[in-house]
C-alpha cells in the first residue's frame, strides 16, 4: 500500500471513528428522549476527582460510572495516534487544538440539553489524546506499518496502565480521610431514637441491580418522610447519597437537603438521569 492509499484509509478511518464518538456524546443512552425533560442548563467549571479511576476490584463488578470513567479516556486515544498520522504536528499544537475542540463540544451538549459541561470530562478526554499521542512517537519508529501498528498497541497499553497507576497515587494523596462513617438508619433521631423503616428491596436503574441499605418508603401510601437528626456539633460533616429513578417508572418525586433552613441539595425526577448517581454534600 502506498502513502497515498494509506493517508486515504487513515483518513476515512478517522472521519468514522470520530462520527461514533459523536453519535455517543450526544444521542446514545437516550439523551435525546431525556433533553425535553431538562430545563436549565449545567455547566461544571470546577473539576471534581477526574484522576479517579476504578480499582482491579472495582472492575469485578463496575458500575456505570467506573465505565464511563474508562470510557472517557480510552476512547480518545485514537485520536492521538490518527491526527498525527494525517497532519504534521507537535504536541503542545495537537493539545491545544484537541481541548478546544472538546471544549466547543462540551458547551453544545449543555446548549442542546444532550448532555452537560463538565471539566471532568474535558480533562479525561484530553488525557487520553495525549495517550494517544505518546504511543504514535513510541509506536511509529519503522517503515513497516504493521510493525508499527503492533508497537503503538502495546505502547498505548502500558501509558494507559501508568496514567491508571499514577491516578491511584494522587486519588489516595488528595483524597480527605473521612470517618468515622455512620449510615442513616444508625443515627439518632432528637429523641435519641434510631428511626425504623420499611424492608428494603431491590430494583433497576439503568439496568444496574440496586439494593437500598435503608429504605424510607412505605408501602401504606405513604410517599413522604421527614427525619430530623442530631450531629453533636461536627466540626464538618460529610452527607453522601445515592439516587435514582428506578427503571419502568414514571419521572415523578425529588429529593431536597436543608440545614438549618439552608437548603443545600435539590433535585427533580425532570431533571434525573436514568442511571444512578450519587452526592456527597458537605455541611459545616
């Protein structure tokens, strides 16, 4: 095959793949069924624990988010490895034209409701262009493509395993030692009692089997429950949630935290994703 014939399939390679991703970023999962249900608009500046990776006991049994986690890197890491290959370029250039190109992306998903802004995201999908990138000046050391091809592979594997491993590093380094951990149905209420529920049962959300460590409806009717408990005066208080709608169920009810008459949390089933997802507040 000569260059020509190989810059050709390279490029229809690339024009395919990147129409995947996009089909991914902005229809797949039911977005658009869900973008009539959303009325404002979220944008995530800050980032959050993007260097948060899924552990090898994680992967036994992972959630949605340990893969969307993976997913965010490793499926642009053939970008790295396929714009190279087209166009003549540095690295700082290929980034700098990567990031923006996700940053335009990011603000249309959030524009059209298909989706959100979130710095995480950016951050991860960059990472793992620049994976990319580094494989191609490991792996395209030869005049053989496919010798080429087999070392970019293996060179993108092991980059993919030191970003895991340094991303285990710094999620143990900035990640706060919290405790004790105390699960709802073990606190006192300010009576000094421990309130009792219903027995929990399982469910779906997002196809994912759930079961509720505590479960606070009742099946006499009742939809409402209030809870007032006691926090001996903590200096800082961590509050963590999991929530969802459950599959096959309306998108009905909400959930809203407030402290003092300071509201901290709020969410409606309008604006919910189908898959789970979980909170942590903190309360001072």
């Amino acid at each position: 095959m000569d260059s020509k014939q190989q810059r050709k399939t390279i490029f229809t390679i690339t024009i395919f793949y990147t129409l995947f991703i996009l089909y991914f970023l902005f229809f797949a999962f039911g977005r658009v069924g869900k973008a009539g249900l959303i009325k404002e608009y979220t944008f995530i500046f800050l980032p959050e624990d993007f260097f948060r990776m899924p552990s090898l006991s994680d992967l036994l049994h992972p959630t949605v988010m340990d893969l969307v986690g993976l997913g965010n890197i490793a499926a642009f890491i053939p970008f790295g490895i396929l714009i190279p290959l087209l166009y003549r370029t540095n690295f700082v250039r290929f980034m700098a034209l990567f990031i923006l190109s996700i940053l335009v992306i990011e603000t249309i998903q959030a524009l059209t409701f298909l989706g959100s802004f979130d710095m995480n995201d950016v951050i991860q999908n960059s990472i793992g262009a620049a994976i990319g990138f580094g494989a191609y000046k490991l792996g395209f050391r030869t005049q053989n493509i496919w010798r080429n091809i087999a070392a970019t592979g293996i060179s993108g594997m092991v980059l993919m395993l030191g970003v895991w491993g340094v991303f285990g590093v710094l999620d143990q380094v900035f990640t706060k030692d919290m405790g004790p951990f105390v699960a709802i149905n073990e606190l006192k209420d300010s009576a000094g009692s421990i309130a009792t529920a219903t027995k929990p049962s399982s469910l779906k959300i997002g196809g994912q089997d759930v079961k509720p460590k505590y479960n606070v409806y009742s099946t006499e009717g009742k939809n409402k429950k209030t809870y007032t408990y006691s926090l001996d005066n903590k200096e800082e208080v961590y509050f963590f949630l999991n929530y969802g709608i459950p599959d096959g169920k309306e998108l009905r009810g909400s959930i809203r935290i407030t402290v003092d008459g300071e509201e901290f949390f709020s969410i409606s089933a309008e604006g919910q994703r189908q898959e789970p997802a979980m909170s942590s507040i903190y309360l001072s």
